[in-house]
C-alpha cells in the first residue's frame, strides 16, 4: 500500500506575492480615481438631461470606488490576508446595494415610464467605459487568482459588473433614441441586478476564488482541484 502522498506548497513564492500585492495596489488606485472622474461626469450629465440612468450610473461608481477602497485598505497592511474576510464583507454590500438602488429605479421606470433622456456626454462616457473597464478589471482578476486573494477577484468583478452596465447604459440611450423603446434599459438594468445579488452572495461566503494560495496545503492526486477552489476559479482566468 503506497503511503501519503507529500505536501505541496501552493502559491507563488514571497517576491513574486510582493509583486502581485504592489501590482493590485496599482489597479485598484487606477480604479479608485477613473471612478470618481466617472462618477462626477455622469452625474453632472445626468442631472442636467434630467437622466435616472446616467444619474444611476454615477451612483454605481460611487459603489465601486468603496469596494476598491476596501480592497486598498486591504493590501495597505504588511499582512493583507488577516483583512481578508472584512474587506469581503465591504465588498458583498457594496453589491447588495448596487442590485437594491439598480432594482428599485428599474421598477420606478417601467412603472413611471421615466424614459432615459438624451445624452451625448452620457453616449461618449459609456463608450469610454466599455473600451477600459474590462481590461483592468482583467488585469486585476489575473492578479488576484494567481496571488490567491479573493477580495481582489470580488473587486474585479465589481469592475466587469460596472462594465455590464455601462453597456446598459448605452445601449438603453442608444435605442431609446433610435427606436423609442425606453423600455429596454430598465429590463436589462434588472438582469444586472441578479447578477450583482450572485456575486454579492459569493463575495460574502468568500467564493470569489481560492483560499490565499500560499497557506494552502494539499495531498490531494494530481489532476483534482485543491481545496478552497470553486467554480473553475483557479483553473484560468474566464
């Protein structure tokens, strides 16, 4: 009978986790102030065509720039896996609170017929969004997988959410304008509220990704998943 099989470290080593950390720090600041740039556009923009969405748009910035703040506060410690669970738990709320504003002003809309207004600035900055989000938050998400932090892969993905939407944005401006079929942002906007609830529950129960790699252990045969992975988080970056 053959014995157990040896441990296996898991992980990059220590100077590659100091990279990873630095460079996480790095996109969660690019993510902190292309928000807060966003948020100011679009809310000035929306209050002035008189927008629900541009003004909601503004409003999911805000959120994101307090997950990535989370995520800063995080990894500005020497040991940034002890803050893990409580930057999580900042995170999963700031979904929560996304799909709750995201749901209840879809609701107002196609109860109201609150139609989204015109907007050339709120056009140009959609687009704008659509062509850098997802490429940080990308970034960030190869980062945080490989560094094994799970409020970075939760952040990231509050990054695509924020990408999700502003697809919504401009094809609910676009096709409002187009067609006058006001009601198809609010509708999409819904969908993206479920999503962010998913993502929220996940975030809270810490399945964003694998448990930090570099306190994993496992004996496990070679070709099964380590513990602490879920979902094909650690197999790629899907």
């Amino acid at each position: 009978m053959a014995g157990p099989l040896p441990l296996l470290a898991l992980g990059p080593p220590p100077a590659r986790r100091a990279v990873l950390a630095r460079r996480i720090r790095l996109f969660v600041a690019a993510t902190i102030t292309y928000n807060v740039v966003e948020a100011v556009i679009a809310i000035t923009a929306g209050t002035a065509a008189s927008s629900t969405a541009l003004i909601g748009f503004g409003l999911d910035s805000v959120i994101e720039v307090a997950s990535a703040a989370a995520v800063a506060w995080q990894f500005s410690g020497t040991d940034h896996e002890r803050r893990e669970r409580t930057a999580l738990r900042i995170i999963a709320v700031s979904f929560y609170a996304l799909a709750a504003y995201v749901t209840v002003e879809s609701a107002r809309a196609l109860l109201g017929n609150d139609r989204a207004e015109h907007s050339t600035v709120g056009l140009v900055l959609a687009a704008v969004s659509l062509a850098i989000m997802p490429v940080l938050s990308a970034a960030q998400r190869r980062a945080g997988r490989e560094l094994g932090s799970a409020s970075a892969v939760a952040d990231s993905k509050q990054t695509l959410l924020c990408t999700y939407l502003s697809a919504v944005l401009l094809a609910g401006l676009a096709v409002n304008t187009l067609f006058g079929w006001w009601w198809a942002d609010p509708i999409a906007a819904l969908v993206i509220a479920a999503v962010a609830v998913k993502e929220g529950r996940e975030a809270w129960r810490g399945d964003a990704c694998c448990a930090p790699a570099a306190a994993l252990r496992t004996s496990a045969a070679p070709g099964t998943a380590p513990a602490g992975c879920t979902d094909g988080c650690c197999a790629g970056d899907n």
